[in-house]
C-alpha cells in the first residue's frame, strides 16, 4: 500500500513542479496546463535545456 502512496504523490508533485515552472517562464494558463499534463517530461526537458 505504501508503493501506491508514494507514486500518487510523486506523480502529483511532478506536476505542480511542472505548473510552476511553466507559469514562471510562459505566464500563460494553457501553457501551464499542457505542461502539467506531460509533468515529469517537461521537468527534465526543462533542467536539459536551461
């Protein structure tokens, strides 16, 4: 049960930290949303490219 947790609050992390970064470099809601949905995706693509 606690494997369950833990990628449920991983996964949700993962997109918050994606929100956040999106909005901070874009500022635009749809933005932040797309990323949101690829979530872990964007997050590395973001720490690749930055």
């Amino acid at each position: 049960m606690e494997n369950n947790s833990v990628v449920k609050n991983g996964i949700g992390f993962g997109a918050v930290l994606a929100i956040t970064i999106s909005w901070s470099v874009h500022h635009s809601v749809l933005w932040a949303i797309i990323h949101g949905c690829f979530s872990w995706l964007y997050v590395i693509y973001y720490v690749f490219t930055r």
